[in-house]
C-alpha cells in the first residue's frame, strides 16, 4: 500500500504531466500561422471563462420563453421563490458532479490511464466509482436526457421561425432545422465551441432585455388577471419547468473535461448561475405583470409581444442559439454513440461525422411526433431532469464517500463554508428527498396530466401546434399575429 504522500505525488506528477502535454498543444498552436492563431482563439477553449460561457450559455435557451409561462402557472411569488431555490440547488449538485469527476479523474490517473483522445462522461464516472449498475443508471438517464433535450431545441426552432415566418407550418419547419442541426455531427468537442457559447450568452442577453423592456413598455393589457395559482397540475408543472430550467447540467463532466485545469470548475456554475438570474428573472415578472393569466396558452413568450424588429432579432438570435444548444446536448450523445461503436478515438473528423448521423434521425422524428412546447420541457424536467441532474449525483456522492477512508483520502477536501460532512450529507438528503417527491412525484403526475392533454387536444404529428388560426387575407391580417 502507498503511503498517502507518494500517492500524492503520483497523482500531482500525472495531472502536471496532462497539464504539460495541454501547455505544449498550445504552445504548438502559438508558433503557427497567425490563421492558425485566430482560429485557436475562436476554436480551441478550455479556460475557466469558457467553461462559464458554456455553463451561462447552456442553462438558459428556450427555457426563457417559457418561464413566463410557468409563472402564470406558478403566480408571481411562488415563480420568483423557486427560481432562486432551483438555482441554488442546480449549483450544490453541479459542485457535486464535478467534485466526483476529480474523485475519478485522480483515482485513474493514480493507474496511469491516459485521457488524451478520451473525453470522460458522467456515466464513467458512475462507473469507476460505483460500478457497473451505476454506470447503467447513469447511461440510461443521461441519455434519455439528452436525446429529448436535443428534441425540445428543434421544437422551439420551429416554433420561434414560425413567428416570422408563417407561411409555413411548424412541423415543415421542424424538418428544416432537423437537417441543419444535423450539421452539429462535424464539431469534435467541447473545446470547440469557444466562441459559440459566447455568442450564444449574448442572445439569450439580448432577448432576456429585449422581453423585459418590450413587456414594459407595452404595459398591463386591459383587465390583466393574475390568478395563479389556480391548479395543482398547473402549480407542479410550472415548478417542474423551473427545475428543468437549472438543471442544465447533464454536460456538466464534458465541459470540465474540456477544460486545461478542472479542478477550477467548482464554484463556475454558481457564477454563471447568478448571471443567469439577471436574465430570467427580470424577463418573466416583467412579461407576467404585463399579459398575466395569457399566458397559460401561451408557452412561448414571444407570441404575445408585440410584431416589430426588435422581436424579430430575438427571435431569430433565439434561433441561432437553439443551434448551438442543439449540438451542446447532442455532443455527448455523439460521444457515447462513438464509444458503443468503438470510434470514438478516431483522428478523421469526417469519418466520425458519417458515424454520428444516426444519432440525429431519433431526435428529428420525436420532434415531430411530440411538437408541444412549453409541456414537454416540464414533462423531461420531471420524469429525467430530476434524477439525472438532482437526486442521481447527490446519491453518488453520498455512498462514493459512505466509509471513512474514502473521506479522509478524497481527491478534494470540504470546501471552506461547510463545517463537517456530517451537514454535507444532510444537504444531499435534503435534495433527494425534495426532488423525489415534488419534482419526480408531484411533477412527474402534473406535468404528464397536461402533456397527455396537449395530445387530446393537439394529435400526435401536430401540425403546428398552438398556432393563430388562418384569417381569410385582409387588410387587418397583420394584426392577429
């Protein structure tokens, strides 16, 4: 048995040595050409300012257009309270995520494993700390996940166009934007969308602003009711959106695996939740206190404000970035897909692309089979979301440090703020128990409820769900819109 001190410095000699094979791929990309040197500064990202760019960028897409909606479901107090609480607790487990990840990545690195061409997911790390049935737990969530994740970006591509354009219906749409997300299959990895999660931070900015000023200046409509909350369903399906909303973190291991120091990823996701805050919670009191109980048929906010170039830029920046989102929670699908069929250390990035196609057809046929906006996001946050971001990583915690030398060997020590595990584990209880109950249980029974009536209602393979209906053209055609 290794004394605790030489493991150590086994441990610091191989994270040097990766950090050293890192500081000589950039150096090699210093020397070249400056093309070379413009194209490391927009592709190849892996400092903590990236990882808060993809964190910031990924947590918040088209969740902002439907939060006002959850607040009408919700009413303002509850909407505002649970935003915050959401947000805390998304940020202890993405701490917890990423304090596993370094338990794994130091354990391997002690057996000398290489992750030079091999991008960790979350379910190895399951894996190499739990076990085989924890790896299947791990996969089957996190895929799942994923997939319908992918699914509700193609939705609300094709419902954002549609509000421009309209001259045809959102399930053509749908098939548009299916074959230019498929374009995502040629983006190696989280190292390259540097500059993608930063454009993509600036338009969720500008249409969170753009929502709060534009429902300001608009103003109360005439007799604004602001019942909520009315219903139970309406009450946990709002809540569930709001627990989707911060539980964005299933690609939490792929960015701190992108990144040159990881150990740096802790406290990341707390700061880009707090921006986060700055944009959705302004937006959705603002567009609340503006429509009020129109909003529960409306999930996506943009069809209530009104038609003018402003809006039209959010929506198509909107656009842009369910783009981006698309390929940030297909990514690690394309990873895993790879690893089943065993190319996933294959230099050619063509070859890999071909690989990864048929990773996309699934995701553009649900699309297309379930196009109902604003329910489906609370029915993944409920029956996925809940476990794979929430209860999943706090159990794994819990039993990864269940023995007391696990504790006293572990790759990270307690963080300042918390003064003994014994709290630690009481917070993990904590999460589990709630999310268990009032999002898997409450919001699991509200969010389906509705989900199954969106399809009463709407039909499977809906045309274009939630759309005004066609006016005979007129002079005041413009104005139903």
């Amino acid at each position: 048995m290794l004394s605790e001190k030489q493991g150590e410095e086994i441990m610091m000699s191989s994270l040097n040595e990766t950090n050293e094979a890192m500081n000589e791929e950039r150096e090699e990309a210093k020397s070249g050409s400056s093309t070379s040197g413009l194209k490391n500064f927009l592709w190849h990202g892996g400092s903590v300012y990236d990882a808060w760019f993809s964190c910031a960028s990924n947590q918040v897409a088209q969740v902002l257009l439907t939060l006002p909606y959850s607040f009408s479901q919700l009413g303002m107090i509850s909407g505002i309270i649970f935003q915050i609480f959401y947000g805390l607790l998304g940020s202890w487990t993405a701490y917890l995520i990423s304090i596993l990840y370094i338990e794994y990545r130091s354990r391997k690195e002690k057996e000398n494993v290489n992750f030079k061409n091999h991008v960790i997911q979350w379910f190895e790390v399951l894996e190499g700390l739990l076990g085989p049935y924890w790896k299947a737990i791990g996969l089957a969530f996190n895929c799942t996940f994923l997939l319908f994740g992918s699914v509700i970006q193609l939705i609300a591509c094709a419902s954002n166009i549609y509000y421009i354009n309209d001259h045809l219906d959102k399930r053509t749409w749908t098939y548009i934007f299916g074959a230019c997300c498929a374009t995502t299959v040629f983006i190696p990895s989280f190292h390259n969308y540097r500059i993608w999660s930063f454009l993509g931070l600036g338009m969720t900015t500008y249409t969170a602003w753009y929502m709060t000023v534009a429902a300001i200046a608009h103003g109360q409509v005439e007799n604004v009711v602001h019942s909520g909350p009315k219903k139970m369903v309406w009450y946990f399906t709002g809540a569930t959106n709001i627990l989707y909303t911060f539980g964005g973190h299933a690609v939490t291991v792929e960015i701190m695996h992108a990144m040159w120091k990881p150990q740096k990823f802790k406290s990341i996701y707390f700061y880009a939740t707090i921006y986060v805050f700055t944009l959705t919670l302004p937006s959705s009191v603002a567009v609340y206190w503006a429509f009020g109980d129109q909003l529960l048929d409306h999930s996506n906010a943009f069809s209530l404000l009104p038609r003018n170039g402003w809006r039209d830029a959010g929506v198509i920046l909107m656009l842009i970035h369910q783009f981006i989102t698309f390929g940030f929670a297909c990514t690690p699908l394309y990873f895993v897909w790879e690893k089943v069929i065993g190319m996933h250390e294959t230099k050619s990035i063509f070859l890999r692309a071909l690989a990864r196609l048929p990773v996309v057809i699934p995701i553009w046929f649900l699309a297309i089979i379930f196009p109902f906006f604003g329910p489906i996001n609370s029915a993944v946050g409920a029956l996925l979301v809940s476990f794979t971001v929430y209860v999943i990583p706090a159990t794994a915690h819990m039993l990864t440090y269940r023995s007391a030398s696990a504790r006293q060997n572990a790759a990270e020590k307690l963080p300042s703020f918390m003064p003994s595990w014994t709290l630690m584990y009481v917070i993990n209880t904590f999460v589990v128990i709630w999310v268990t109950i009032v999002g898997f249980g409450f919001g699991g029974w509200a969010s389906m409820t509705n989900f199954i009536k969106q399809v009463d209602t709407f039909g499977l393979f809906a045309k274009c769900y939630q759309c005004p209906p066609k006016l005979a053209p007129s002079t005041n055609h413009t104005m139903h819109h």
